[in-house]
C-alpha cells in the first residue's frame, strides 16, 4: 500500500524557486516516500528527527526535504 505525499502552499513556493534539474531531483525523492517514508535505502536517506513527533528528513544530495508522517498514511 503506498502513501499519499502532499506538499502546502510554503513547500510548493521553495520548491519553484529551484532550477530544473533539482526541482526534478526533488520531486523524485517526494515520490520515493510514496513507496515507504521511514524506511533508509539506497536512493533514499531517511532520518527521524528528534523533538517532534514524526518529523523526518531525507536528504537528496546537498538538499534536505523534511516532512511530517501523519496516522492517514499522509505525507506531508
């Protein structure tokens, strides 16, 4: 079963901001949590943070997409 990766109106603007290339690296590694958002392997560097309940972060390359895991098999 795969989970649902949404990103708010904050997320969307950031990621606009990027040039082509890592806008694209970046929606590659969204769609990864797609599949298993706590999950390390390779293509996907996964970290729970500490101090917030379900906060993640994965890095992709020198970029760093942190999201928060929610119960409705959400990302968010």
């Amino acid at each position: 079963m795969s989970w649902e990766v949404r990103f708010d109106k904050h997320a969307l603007r950031a990621l606009a901001g990027f040039e082509g290339a890592v806008q694209q690296r970046l929606r590659v590694g969204a769609v990864c949590l797609m599949e298993d958002p706590f999950r390390r392997r390779p293509g996907a560097d996964i970290k729970r943070l500490q101090g917030e309940v379900g906060l993640y972060r994965l890095r992709i390359g020198e970029h760093r997409l942190f999201y928060v895991v929610r119960r409705a098999r959400r990302v968010v």
